[in-house]
C-alpha cells in the first residue's frame, strides 16, 4: 500500500507514537488531575509535557494556554462560539475547511454577521482584502493558514498585524501545516489545529490555544478534577476547556509526534517530497493543479476528461490510497473552479519515498493513457 491521504490523518506514525499509546494503556492508564496516586501523577505530568512540547515547536509563550479537544473542529467551535455575540461580525476567507464555514454560518443564526474575504485563483488570501471587510463591528478573523484542498500558505502575520491594528481577534487554523512548516505563533491570538496530521499524534486529538488576556467562555461544563466543592467552572487554563476526562493515551502519543518533529527535523523532507511530486504530476498532459508549487503537503488535481472519484477508484485498485471530492471545503472549490468537478488530492508525507511517488505519478499517466 502506498498512503497519500496525509493531509487527512498521518500515516504510519512513528514508532515511538504506537509504543508510547501501547505503553500509557498497559503500563498507566489513569486519569490526569483525578487522583493523587503515583500512576495518576504521572499522567499529570504527561499532559502537561505535551503543553510544553507544543508550546516549543509553536514558540507560545504560555504552555498552560494550550487546551486539548478531540479535534480542530472542536477547537474551532469552542473559539468562535466562545467569542462571538450577537451583533458581532465574523470576517472568514473563502478557502476555510467546513469547520469554520459552518460554525460561522451557525453564528449568523444566533444574530452575528459573516464576510468572506475572497482568495485569488490559486487560493492566496490577500490581507489587504481582509482589512477592507473591517468595520467597528468586527470582532473576529478566521483565517486558515494552509489550504487542504491547495496546500496554499497565507500570510498569516500580516492578517495579525492589521487585526491588532483593529482591536480584532484572530483565530487561525493550522491543521495542515502544525508540524508540517516552521511557526512562529508568539504574537497570535488563537490557534486551533489537529493532532492527527502533521504532529503524528493520533485520532481524537487536537489542541486550542488562547493567549494571555482573552477570556472566552468554554463548550462544555463539568468536572475538572479541580475546584470540585463548586457549582461553578474554573476560570483558568487549561481547567476552563477540560471538563470530562480528556483522551490521555492521545494525548501521550501527540505529546512523542513532537518530539519525533523537533528530533528530526521533518520540514525539509516534506518540502522536497512535495515539490518532486508536484513537478511530476506536472508533466501530465491535460492536468489541472490549483495552487503554488511552494506549498503544504496537499496536491489537488483535475485531469480533463475524467472522473475524480473514478481515478481515485482506479488508483485504490493499485493499493494507492488518495482522496478525491470536495475535502470538506467547498468554498475552497469554488474559489478554485473545482466546485463541479471535486479534485483528486495526493498528500505525501515524512515517511513517502520517491519510489513511492514514481510509481504513483507512472501508474495516474496510465490510467489517463488507456
């Protein structure tokens, strides 16, 4: 089998991840903050090294601002719905996954206003274009950095520095690109991005960053393990965004993806990988590939002539596994011309060869050919 759905979850995992989650579930298995005992402490201090370890490859200022959800979605939602009001406005760009499309269209329901910031043609959202949607109502920017349908990177810090300029929030989304590209996350407000993809964590993780001075109220109300004797949640983090027991062996396993990252470097293979499948794919006759060649691990393609899920079929039949559809993004289509056609998504990622990616750029021409 060759995987080159990536950009949907990682894999394989490192192996360090696996024995990491196999050794939590037969070795601890307790709850972290539910006990005083050796095995929970240990717990304990498992989750806030993955804070830490977070926090270093982002270089965030405040591990404790790091809240752990079972994914970017949920920390999507528990960001805008923890900030946005009635009357408010939320400004988005026209390449966001579902996640913030529809969280934001939920908001309209509940009485605030949407603008979209329209992308060009290869999916680059201009700050400029952002700035001018800009009014005394706006309270929050959602804007993705890299494109799961184009692998596309936006210009995140200057969208930062012109919402500063506002007194607006920002909440960006680096779900393909955590882990994936060099960040510094220092001056942001919220992050929200997934374990599962290029931090090599596993299903069911995710994180929410919330910097110093922004308070938002949380999705879900419980028990903490902190403050038991109140009615009322605790008001600091990560406690506030921690009620129920959190997926802990997910955790362990995210907190070694880091690590793994920060140990070996993983940007510069993913970048050449990606760039040696792009040139390949390139040389096909009749292809479409929105975006940049500088981009996330994400290579969308449109033959001409053919079915998307059909050449995804085809290529399945040859024990390659990639996406074909709309990703969960159609606004990102429309952006693109894609919406009627869906793409063909091949996403390599650390452990792709480039044997791997010659036999799958020979086996596509092929099937154009026959």
């Amino acid at each position: 089998m060759i995987y080159l759905d990536n950009a949907a979850t990682t894999f394989p995992k490192p192996q360090i991840v696996t024995d990491t989650v196999l050794d939590y579930l037969t070795n601890c298995g307790a709850s972290p903050g539910r006990g005083g005992y050796d095995s929970a402490m240990q717990s304990s201090e498992m989750l806030f090294e993955c804070q830490e370890n977070i926090a270093s490859l982002l270089s965030l200022p405040t591990p404790e601002r790091i809240v752990f959800t079972k994914n970017a979605t949920e920390a999507i939602n528990a960001a805008i719905f923890g900030i946005i009001k009635d009357g408010d406005e939320i400004i988005i760009s026209s390449m966001e996954h579902n996640a913030v499309m529809r969280s934001a269209h939920e908001c309209t329901k509940r009485g605030a206003k949407l603008k979209i910031a329209h992308a060009n043609e290869k999916g680059k959202v201009s700050p400029e274009s952002i700035e001018k949607l800009i009014s005394d109502k706006t309270k929050l920017i959602c804007v993705i950095h890299s494109s799961n349908v184009s692998g596309t990177i936006n210009d995140i810090h200057s969208v930062a520095r012109i919402a500063k300029k506002h007194n607006v929030y920002t909440l960006f989304d680096l779900s393909q690109s955590a882990g994936i590209i060099p960040i510094n996350a220092r001056d942001f407000d919220m992050l929200a991005f997934s374990g599962h993809k290029g931090l090599f964590g596993i299903m069911g993780t995710g994180c929410l960053y919330v910097r110093e001075g922004i308070n938002i109220k949380p999705l879900l109300y419980g028990g903490t393990g902190s403050y038991s004797e109140s009615a009322r949640m605790p008001d600091f983090f990560p406690d506030i965004f921690h009620a129920g027991t959190v997926n802990a062996p997910g955790i362990a396993s995210l907190s070694e993806g880091v690590k793994f990252i920060m140990h070996e470097g993983v940007y510069e293979k993913e970048k050449e990988i990606t760039r040696y499948m792009y040139d390949l794919l390139s040389e096909i006759p009749n292809i479409i590939i929105p975006g940049e060649r500088d981009r996330t691990s994400a290579i969308s393609v449109v033959l001409k002539g053919f079915d998307s899920v059909g050449i995804a079929e085809k290529l399945n039949s040859l024990g390659i596994c990639v996406r074909a559809g709309l990703h969960c993004a159609p606004l990102a289509h429309r952006t693109l011309g894609t919406i009627t056609t869906g793409t063909v998504r091949f996403s390599p990622g650390f452990f792709t060869e480039k044997s791997d990616v010659e036999f799958v750029v020979s086996s596509l021409k092929k099937i154009v050919e026959n």
